[in-house]
C-alpha cells in the first residue's frame, strides 16, 4: 500500500498501528480499565472481533468466527459457559455463522480469550475489521447425501491460510467475505460474497466448483460475478486456496478503493474493471489458468431454505436440525445442545454445525438414537419440529446493540414470528428478513420479505418502522428485492406481512398433482402495482411508491 494523505481516515488509523499489533494492549486495557482505552484501539480491537456495543459505555460484542459453521461440543458447551458468565446468559447464531456474545467488559477478555485460544483451539482473528472474515459453508458439508462434490475441510484450512498470513491479509481496504460448499440448495449465498464457490455438474458428468468474485450487499448491493472457471473435484485442494489468496491479495492492493470509504469493497473494483480484467489479473498473479467454462456462471437452483429437520447423511447416520428463533440462543440450551450432541452421536463423530440462516445442527446420530434425542430437545425448548416461518426468519442485532441500526430488530422478529405462526400456515418455505439498517446483515435484499429500519409517524409519535422489500432469490436468475411498501409502522408491520402472504396463497399455482408455486416465482410473474396493493392493510395508508433514486437516497441515510 503506498500512502496518501487524501486517503480515508481508517487508512491512517491502520498505518498508524495495525490491527493485529492491539493483542497485548487488550491486556493492558484488562488492567487498567475501560476509561483507559485510547479512542483509536476501538476500532482496532475489531481484529480480534471486539466491538463496542450500544451502550458505549464499558460493554462490548464480542465475535467468536467457526469456520463452515462446524465446532465440536466442548466447543460450543464453552462458549455457552462464557455466555452465562459474561454475556448475561445468551448468545446470537450470526448470518455469517458465527457466535455473538454482548455485555462483555474488557476485564473480562483474559480469560475469555485464553480460554477460546488456548483450551478450545478456537481463534477470533479478522472475526471483524478491514480483514477476511469468516470462511463461511453449507453445515452439512461432508455428510449431505446430495452434496454435489469433495471439499475436504476446505472452510477451516482457507480461515488457517488466512490467520497465518499474518499481517500479509490485516490491512485491507474494507471486509472481505468469503463463502464455498458444494451444496445444491446453495445454502451458504455465494452469490453475495466477494468470493462465492458452489458446486457445478457438467453435460459430462464431471463435477466440481465455480467461481463468483465481487459479490456484497448494504446500501449498493451486487451480485457476484462468475469467472468462468469449473474446478474439477482433483483439482480442488491445489487450485481454490489459491484462488482465495491471491483474490485477497488484488483487493489488498487496490489503493483506489482505500480514499472514499463507502466504495471500498471488492464489488465496486470488479464492477469498475470487469470480471474479464479481474480473471486476466488473478491467473497473471497465480501463474496458472483454470480450466474455463463458459457455461458456469451462476448457481443453478437455490431456495431460500435450510436443513432443519430431521435427515439422513450419506454414511447412514442422521442430522437433526434446530431452528434458532431469531438467532438468539440462551447459554444454558448452547450447554444443553453440546450435551445432547455428545450423548447421542455415534461414538468420537459428535458435533454441533451453525447455518446461516441462524440455525443449528447436530449431526452423526445413529438412526436408532434420533427418537430419544428429539424428545430431550423439546424438553430443552429446542425442537426440530417447529414451523416453516421460524425455519427461515433471521434477524440482525438492532439497537440493542448496535451502533449503525436505525430500529429495534430481534424483539420485534419475535412478535413478527409469533402472529404469523398463530395466523398464518406455510406449506412452502417463504425466507424474513428484519435488518435494523441498509448495512444488511440480515440480508433483507436477498429475502422473500425483506425488511430494512426506517423512522415514521404513528398515531402522531414517530416510530420504528420498515421499508418492505418481497422477490429477492438467487440462482440462476438471481433478483434483488423490490420496494412494496414504504415506511410501515412496526407497530402494523406483522398484518402487512400477512397480506401479502395470504395474496401469495389465495393466488398462487397449484398443479393438479399438488405441487404449490414458490413464493419466489409467484412474486416473478405480478406486476409491482399488484404487489403493492397486496401490501395495503385498512388501518394503514401507504406513503406514495417512491422511485429507485428515493429508494437510495433513504438507504444512504
């Protein structure tokens, strides 16, 4: 990086001290006390996944990264502990699978920390800040009956090559996101990643991956773009390390990203420069070519979807997968699913895998115990049974903790989640996304109903409220959500959902043999004008629809 004063002011902060060099200070801090914090390692202790949390004063969130989602229950049963001693007693499931906990105090981070690093041999390296971040996969990698090749454990070693590399990767111009699995329902979003990898089934018979670059969300989403590569399986541990090393490595160099913080993401350089330039640029830094393909561009199916419920694994054992309502997990029922995970797997396979839709499952159970555990997770408030909408509700942190959210987010999902298992059947899963702000952590520009924090009268107070996105999917065709309602009153938002839901069941196709019409393709085929009349409910008036430029000019605040 070649320095510049008229670079952001992040960029000085990062010269000034990396990151990574804030590991010992955090002692310090220990000792010394909150006050004593210089407002310049706030932002550095990121790193290590340590971030100020609403309220500022004294408390912090504090992100733990699993790699692929996968921990075994010593694990996941310690985090739980440090949930109840430090964290008020629960946690959050993230959308990028890792483990939140709030209401840390930095005198609790030597413990914690070394407890995490040293009894668990977990790390929180790049879990934030201008870093990669969490290598994210499908939760049943290596043991779903349809996964469509080998990765090995590919999302664990891609996260140690980037630890390792040390500060080679701890200065980048802004996150980097990175996802790959080769499942078929695409469960881990490569399409909204900087690097996405999915499965690929060829006219021929081979199998493999390809490669999306340049994928992202927040306020000026983009989908990945596809490099044309198909990685075959005996390909895949030599070629997709370093493809992600040196992806990582363009980004890293792209001084031009670093002088106006908003635009510092790899989409904006691949949407600037072309996948065709970022392909010739890769292959010239990694010294080989992959094998092209221009038949691969985007993943060919992906329902918005998880794997809850009870299913078989392609070696005869069972996975049961738990539905986390809203994310949010108490430590004791963390405790207890490590527990559970250890009582009934098959000797020395136990394990507790987090999806990213905020879910968890168990996995290795033999067919014989699967009765028993089910019994004991309902006992625990943890059923594998609970309805679709839970299934595929998600939710970001909100004001509750957060700096950036503009509403309420997680009690609210809980009152959105209630009225509509009480009022409203799915036979077909419809995805909900409730996101305090336009930053989408909870991804609502993806969702089947995305929701995004705004302000708005009601009653004559002003009040949180939401701007209502429905049709965002991905695939081979992959859509963004478009605007149906505007600034709905949170206090009205669940009936405004359910409008549009029951429009969806009272119209959509059903074949003769019963097959119902997804949400995703009922919404592909209505005129926006019909889908914001779906969304009118009597006791509320929408404001006038508002044109694209509105629509991003209210997200940039």
């Amino acid at each position: 990086m070649t320095f510049n004063p008229a670079m952001s002011k992040n960029e000085h902060l990062k010269l000034a001290k990396d990151g990574l060099d804030v590991w010992d200070d955090i002692y310090r801090y220990a000792k010394s006390g909150f006050k004593s914090i210089h407002e310049d390692d706030f932002p550095r202790m990121r790193w290590f996944g340590i971030y100020q949390q609403k309220p500022n004063e004294g408390h912090f969130m504090w992100r733990i990264k699993i790699p692929g989602g996968f921990c075994s229950p010593a694990q996941f049963r310690e985090m739980g502990k440090l949930a109840n001693e430090y964290g008020r007693g629960f946690a959050d499931v993230t959308t990028r699978q890792d483990i939140q906990l709030h209401w840390m105090t930095i005198e609790n981070f030597p413990d914690a920390l070394d407890r995490v690093y040293n009894k668990l041999g977990m790390y929180t390296d790049f879990s934030c800040g201008d870093t990669p971040r969490n290598v994210c996969g499908c939760p049943l990698t290596g043991i779903a009956t349809n996964e469509i090749c080998d990765i090995g454990n590919l999302n664990q070693s891609l996260s140690d090559m980037f630890k390792a590399a040390g500060k080679e990767f701890s200065n980048l111009p802004r996150k980097f996101k990175t996802t790959i699995s080769a499942c078929p329902l695409h469960c881990h979003e490569p399409q909204i990643n900087d690097i996405g990898v999915f499965g690929v089934v060829k006219p021929d018979g081979r199998r493999g991956l390809g490669v999306l670059v340049g994928g992202g969300l927040s306020s000026t989403p983009h989908f990945g773009q596809s490099l044309r590569y198909f990685v075959p399986q005996d390909k895949i541990q030599e070629q997709i390390p370093k493809i992600f090393w040196h992806t990582c490595a363009i980004f890293r160099d792209a001084d031009e990203l670093r002088y106006k913080r908003k635009r510092a993401r790899l989409k904006f350089l691949v949407a600037d420069k072309g996948w065709q330039w970022f392909r010739d640029e890769l292959e010239k830094r990694m010294g080989f070519s992959p094998e092209h393909d221009e038949d691969v561009v985007n993943p060919r199916g992906a329902l918005h979807t998880d794997h809850t419920g009870i299913g078989e694994q392609r070696d005869g054992n069972f996975y049961v997968g738990i539905p986390i309502e809203r994310g949010r997990i108490t430590a004791d029922q963390m405790i207890t699913a490590a527990d559970l995970a250890e009582k009934y797997a098959a000797t020395g396979l136990a394990q507790v895998r987090l999806s990213l839709k905020q879910n968890i499952m168990l996995t290795n159970i033999p067919k014989e115990n699967v009765q028993a555990l089910v019994k004991e997770l309902d006992a625990a408030g943890l059923t594998p049974h609970a309805p679709l909408w839970r299934q595929n509700l998600v939710s970001c942190t909100g004001t509750q903790f957060c700096n950036l959210a503009v509403v309420e987010t997680k009690q609210r999902a809980h009152g959105i989640l209630k009225y509509l298992e009480q009022s409203v059947e799915l036979d077909s899963p419809i995805m909900i996304s409730v996101s305090g702000c336009p930053n989408a952590c909870a991804q609502y520009q993806i969702a089947d109903i995305g929701l995004t924090g705004t302000k708005a009268p009601w009653e004559g107070v002003k009040t949180d409220a939401y701007d209502l996105l429905v049709g965002g999917c991905f695939g081979e065709n992959p859509e963004f959500g478009q605007e149906v309602a505007a600034k709905v009153p949170s206090p009205i938002v669940h009936k405004v959902i359910e409008a549009i839901v029951r429009n969806y069941k009272t119209n959509r196709v059903v074949t003769i043999d019963g097959d119902v019409e997804t949400f995703r393709d009922f919404v592909g085929r209505q005129p926006i004008e019909a889908l914001r009349d779906s969304a009118k409910i009597p006791e509320w008036t929408p404001p006038p629809p508002r044109g694209k430029r509105d629509v991003e000019e209210n997200r940039n605040g």
